[in-house]
C-alpha cells in the first residue's frame, strides 16, 4: 500500500514541478476552436447520413416497386 501512496504524491509532484500547462487564455481559445470544428464535423455527418438515408430509401423504393 505504501508503494500506491509513494506513486500517487510522485505523480502529483511531477505534474506541478515539470508539467508545462498551457496559459490559460490560449487553452479557452483552443477549447473554442476545438468546439466549433466538432460542431461543424458533427453537421457534415448528419448532412450526409441524411443524403445517404434517402438515397438508400429511393433505392428500395425502386426495387420493390
């Protein structure tokens, strides 16, 4: 057990010692860019899961007749 709670403070030390974080102002700007290119991603997925949907219903439309 002592060497989980050995593990855990020399984790902690190394991420406040040696870590370099990202300045704050640039992160929440990364964060903004990162969520409008999921946003957009996401559309262009539903877009295209749409045309497909129809193209797939036409498709067994025509073949049921």
């Amino acid at each position: 057990m002592s060497a989980v709670i050995d593990y855990i403070k020399d984790s902690f030390e190394e991420l406040r010692n040696n870590v370099s974080w990202t300045p704050r102002a640039e992160l929440q700007r990364l964060v903004v860019i990162v969520l409008v290119f999921s946003v957009i991603f996401s559309l262009a997925i539903w877009g295209a899961d749409t045309v497909l949907s129809e193209v797939v219903g036409f498709y067994f439309q025509l073949i049921n007749g």
